[in-house]
C-alpha cells in the first residue's frame, strides 16, 4: 500500500495527523498519539455511494476542532472536498457541486472556528461558523494555493499554466484582499522570481518560499535566506516567531530562530532522495513529512536548545 503524505497538523506532541492520497481510501488520514501511528480515515459519501478522495491539507485550533482539505471525484470531475473532526467523528462539508469547473482544494486556513478560508482551482471559500461560501471566483486557470492573514490583511497566491508551443509554462500572482475586492499585487514568470507559493506570518513578519526563503517588507519582497545550489523550499511554518522550519527538495530542512537561518546540511545529505512538504512543530519536537515518489517518510525530531539560540 503506498501513501503519499501531503499536509500535517497537530494540537500536541501526542496527537498530530497526517493527510495524504493512497489509492486505497480508506488508508489517508492517520493520527500520532505519542506512541503509534492509527488510522482514522473516514468513509465519504459521494452522493450514490463510496469513492475516491484526496486529502490535501490540514489545519486545527484544538484537539476538537481539526479540518481537512481536498478533492473528491464525481463523474470525471474534481470537487471541492471539506471536513471537519471533533476528535471522534468526522463531518463532511459538500460545497460546490454544482461548478462545471474542477474545484480542487489545496489549502485550508483560519484564525478561529468561525473564520476558516480554503482556497483551490475555483477560487476562495470562506466559512462563518454557519456556512461555507465562494468569496472570490478566479479567473479561468488561475488556482489559488495559499492565503495568510497579516496584520489585519488577507494575502493569497495563486499560479496559472499555459502552453507555449510544446513547453508548458507557469505564472505566479500575490493577490491582496483590499475592502471586498482580491486584487494582484505583484506577479512574475520563471526565470524572474520575486516571491514564493507558500506562505507564513509570524504577526509582524511575513515570509515566503519557493525558489528561496523571501520576506515581505514595505510592500516588496527581498530574499531572506536562498536555497541551497540545486534545491528549492516547497513550505514553511513555524510555532513562534522564534521557531520556524522551511523544508523542501532536496531532503532540504532549514531552521529560523528569530534572528538567522540554520540549514542542516546531514538532512539534505541522507534524504537526498526525498521531497519534504510539511512541517508541524511545538519548542521541542518537530514533524517532517516527505516522499521520494515511492515511498513515504515521517520524521520525527527534537529541537536541541542550542538551536534555538544559534
């Protein structure tokens, strides 16, 4: 049976989950309770049955109240996919079934129960605690990846594809949401890049990865740590603003501690092999999940207290 992890959450050391896409549905969510690995993977209905679903992301605020992000597939489309965990059972959120469009979620995000965004192919939901509604329709082939809050603002990325003879091509944006409205900020095409697809904010600061480690400051982002020669950060996230880890390919695992980044050159070195896409931490343990294509990886570590005074 092969899993391949794509996010991770967690409310303690002893209780963190992992999402991820297997071919067997009902091998997808598992849960860490400080000794084992379970799993906890529910059955979703799919209108006239079981069937196919992915997880993408997870995101919680207590042990109670956890979400999960993805896509389910209903008649050769791609539909936006929600859940909702209260520690025992699990809640099917079904949102736009009616789009002609695929709507596959990628991201899901809040501040409180009450105010959680998840952002996919069709644009930005938002949901109030009662409902989930579709905030922002975006344009045809722009799919949102990521949305943050930052003092008091929302910000999103979002990427697009297009064909250019026989090479296929991407373009990036940074949306800003200013009143009601989501409007592009800034936005490049490869080999120029001024920004990264993931983001994280500490409360004061706001940072980025994709290429390099960048921070937005005064309206314009700067390089604030670059890749290592070959490699590329694919997410960051971060407990404090003194605790923050940035991970990617290859086996790439770099540490902030509030005033400089740590890279651990014997990570990149024994996982070479493996793309790292999320990290969960606490001050004194951190979780990496990864894969190398074939097989999947879960590493679980503890933060020495020399790192974080480096």
């Amino acid at each position: 049976m092969q899993i391949l992890p794509n996010g991770v959450w967690g409310s303690s050391e002893d209780n963190v989950i992992f999402v991820g896409h297997s071919d067997d549905v009902d091998y997808q969510i598992f849960k860490y309770n400080g000794n084992e690995w379970i799993n906890i993977t529910p059955r979703i209905s799919l209108y006239n049955g079981y069937g196919r679903y992915t997880p993408q992301a997870i995101h919680g605020f207590d042990s109670t109240d956890i979400w999960v992000a993805g896509y389910r597939y209903y008649r050769d489309n791609y539909l936006a996919l929600v859940l909702r965990f209260d520690g025992t059972e699990w809640e099917d959120f079904t949102i736009d079934t009616t789009t002609k469009r695929d709507s596959k979620l990628y991201y899901i995000w809040g501040e409180s129960s009450d105010d959680i965004y998840a952002v996919g192919q069709s644009g930005i939901y938002h949901y109030d605690g009662n409902k989930w509604e579709h905030e922002f329709t975006s344009p045809e082939n722009i799919w949102f990846y990521r949305i943050i809050r930052h003092e008091e603002k929302l910000y999103a990325t979002a990427y697009t594809i297009y064909d250019q003879g026989i090479q296929q091509n991407y373009r990036y944006f940074f949306y800003e949401k200013v009143d009601s409205l989501w409007e592009i900020v800034e936005e490049y095409k490869p080999p120029h890049r001024t920004f990264g697809q993931c983001l994280f904010s500490t409360g004061d600061r706001l940072f980025s990865v994709g290429h390099n480690i960048y921070e937005y400051i005064q309206d314009s982002w700067s390089i604030s740590e670059p890749a290592p020669e070959g490699g590329s950060y694919w997410n960051i996230w971060g407990n404090s603003p003194i605790n923050i880890f940035a991970v990617g390919y290859p086996g790439i695992v770099s540490h902030y501690n509030g005033k400089s980044w740590h890279f651990y050159t014997d990570l990149k070195e024994k996982y070479s092999a493996f793309s790292f896409n999320d990290i969960w931490c606490t001050d004194k343990k951190v979780f990496i999940i990864g894969r190398d294509g074939f097989r999947a990886l879960i590493l679980r570590g503890t933060l020495q207290e020399g790192e974080k005074n480096e």
